[in-house]
C-alpha cells in the first residue's frame, strides 16, 4: 500500500503559532508520527509540504502514477482551489482531506471546503492524531475496493 499525505500552504509553521487552534505539535513531528504507522500498516509514505498550489496539483497528479490513496491537508486552498479539485478529480483511489481543526466550527471563510466534492472522507477537528485516523482510513477504504465489502 502507497500513500501520499500533502499539506497545503503555512502548515510548516505549525507548533509555532496559533497553539490555540492548531496545537503545539509540529509538522515535522507529525511527519514522524505518520513514518511510524505506516511502518505499522506495512504501507509506504511520501510526506510533502508546498506553500505553492501548482506545487500541490504537481504532488496530487504524480500520486495517480506513484500512490494507491492520497491524504491530503489543503489548509488555506481548501477554500479557493478550483485547480487542486480539478487535479483531485482525476485520481482513481481513495482520497482523505484532513484538517486538524474543526472548521465547521470556525468563522465563515473557513468552514466550507471546495475540495470536499473530490473527496472520499473528510476528517477534521481530531488535532494532529487526525494524520493517523486518515491513514487507517485509506487503509480501511483500500481494503474494502479491494474485497468489496461493506
Ligand atoms: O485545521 C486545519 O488543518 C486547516 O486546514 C489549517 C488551515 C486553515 O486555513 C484551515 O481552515 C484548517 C491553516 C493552516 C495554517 O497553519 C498555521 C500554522 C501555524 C500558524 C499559523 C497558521
């Protein structure tokens, strides 16, 4: 099982600021949270960050040819991106957006997601342990296309 996980715009800041909403935990202990389930999933994981959209449609259309699901943390773009939805679109596994916070609990700007339509489930207000609940998930939803249960 390949796994992509991408995270969107300012999250290599996390753990710096705004504990408040996005805890103390940073990216780069996440990334190793995520090396260690995956270990324990026997699943492979390339783990990126990009402050830049296109860098993010780049990683979404190579993970059609190099990953079985995707993970994916739009931050900021999950409320304007028309292009990363169109890159979405056109991956055949399952997808997983994730956000740390709640944000249907948050102010108008960041409660509804573009992205959403492309996405098979959404995860969103569990904190940085979110990262591994969506990796299960894309294990769970592997599974299941696999054998075709419920
Ligand atoms: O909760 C999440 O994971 C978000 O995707 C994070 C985004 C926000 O726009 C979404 O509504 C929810 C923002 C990421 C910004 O990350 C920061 C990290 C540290 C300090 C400031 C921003």
């Amino acid at each position: 099982m390949r796994l992509t996980i991408l995270n969107g715009p300012n999250l290599n800041l996390l753990g710096e600021r705004e504990p408040e909403i996005y805890g103390s935990t940073t990216l780069a202990e996440i990334e190793t949270d995520c090396r260690a389930c995956a270990e324990r999933i026997g699943a492979s994981l390339s783990f990126h960050q990009s402050n830049h959209e296109g860098v993010l449609v780049d990683w979404i259309q190579a993970a059609r040819l190099n990953s079985d699901a995707l993970i994916i943390n739009p931050a900021g773009y999950s409320f304007s991106s028309i292009a990363m939805l169109d890159a979405m679109k056109i991956f055949k596994g399952p997808i997983i957006e994730l956000h740390i916070s709640n944000i249907h609990a948050r102010d108008e700007q960041h409660r509804h997601s573009k992205l959403s339509v492309a996405a098979t489930a959404v995860i969103c207000g569990v904190g940085p342990r979110g990262y591994l609940l969506a990796m299960e998930a894309a294990a769970y939803l592997l599974g299941r296309s696999v054998r075709g249960a419920a």
